[in-house]
C-alpha cells in the first residue's frame, strides 16, 4: 500500500530508535481474518510481520454508546444537569471526550463502572441554560478496539420542558379550584348550620 496510513518520525530512547506506523482497514475485511503485512526497511535490511484479528475478537456492532435522558423534575429544579454516558462491552481504557456542538468540553479515561458488567460510565455537568437552549451534547469514545470512534449525542426536546410545565400547572390549577370549591362549600354549609341554630334558639 502506498496511502492510507500514517507513519509518525522515528524518535531516541537510551539509544534505540523506534517509530510508528498507523493503518486503517475496513471492518469488515479486518472481521474475516483478512492478512496484513508490515514490512521494515532499515539500513538494507528488511523485516516483515503478519498481522490479523485475533480469533476472539468482539464484533464492532456489540459495542455501545448511549447518553441517559434527563429526569424532568432535574431540569425544572436545579441550575445544573448531570448528563450520563454509559459505554458497554468494551475492555478498560475507554477514553470518552463530552463535546457541545464542535467545542470540547470534557476528555476522561473513562474507569467508573456502569451498572451493568462490561459498562463504564462518564459524567458532565452543565448548566440548566445550556440545555435549555437547544443544542447537542456529544459523547464520542475512542478505544483501541475500536476502528472509529462511536458516538451518541442527547439535545433538549423541542417544547418538552414547555409541555410538562404546562401540565403541572394545569393539575396544580385544578386541584386549587377544587380545594377552593370545597372550602367555599363548607363556610356556606357552616353559615347555615349557625343561622339554623339561632332559630332554634330564638323559637
């Protein structure tokens, strides 16, 4: 091959040199045990290595990615949310990397487990105006398992919030007018019972 993949320059450590060199290969040919071979030139010398997946290797479609909704009641009360990205089946060392649109706001090696075995999560809090305004919040993972990052991204729903506010409001209203409607019932049936107990006394 003479494109597609990256070398980076050869650097010193206690007088060995080394160097890398990065490959990237479609997964399905990297699935079905396809050979790649890495040869090495150096000083007329020529070194070669086979490489192909190994015969336990997790299909990429088992990996997951999924950002958790957020709780109403969370947006309604406070000035901050605390947005949760859970990553399943992949080995430790997962980094995750929160974005806002374009802009990173978070980069972490990913090591709280998850609820469930083989997850991790990662948090972020941000304030309750952001999310209020509408815009996506990423969670990209980078793994070396992975041939490119998964991601899954988490937006505030059009009028959702609106909608519940409206909601409660509407059965907080109903409830007051019947409270208010059964408080003027009994005055009125208190103001009756006390006229009819002055006639009677009165007779």
């Amino acid at each position: 091959m003479d494109s597609g993949f990256f070398t980076s320059p050869a650097c010193e450590a206690n007088g060995n040199f080394s160097a890398t060199s990065r490959l990237r290969v479609p997964l399905g040919e990297w699935l079905n045990s396809a050979v790649y071979t890495c040869q090495v030139t150096h000083q007329e010398v020529t070194q070669s290595q086979n490489i192909t997946a190994p015969q336990d290797v997790t299909e990429c479609s088992d990996f997951a990615v999924k950002i958790l909704p957020l709780p109403t009641d969370q947006v309604l009360l406070e000035a901050t949310v605390m947005l949760t990205c859970v990553v399943s089946n992949l080995p430790f060392g997962v980094i995750i990397t929160w974005e806002q649109e374009k802009k990173t706001l978070k980069s972490e090696i990913a090591d709280q487990p998850g609820e469930h075995r083989d997850s991790v999560i990662s948090k972020l809090d941000i304030s309750t105006q952001a999310w209020l305004s509408g815009v996506n919040f990423y969670c990209v993972v980078n793994h070396q398992n992975l041939p490119t990052p998964l991601r899954d991204s988490i937006r505030k729903e059009k009028d959702s919030i609106d909608r519940t506010w409206i909601e409660n409001y509407e059965n907080d209203y109903s409830n007051i007018r019947k409270t208010a409607s059964t408080f003027i019932t009994l005055f009125f049936l208190s103001i009756f019972y006390s006229a009819a107990v002055t006639l009677v006394k009165v007779k």
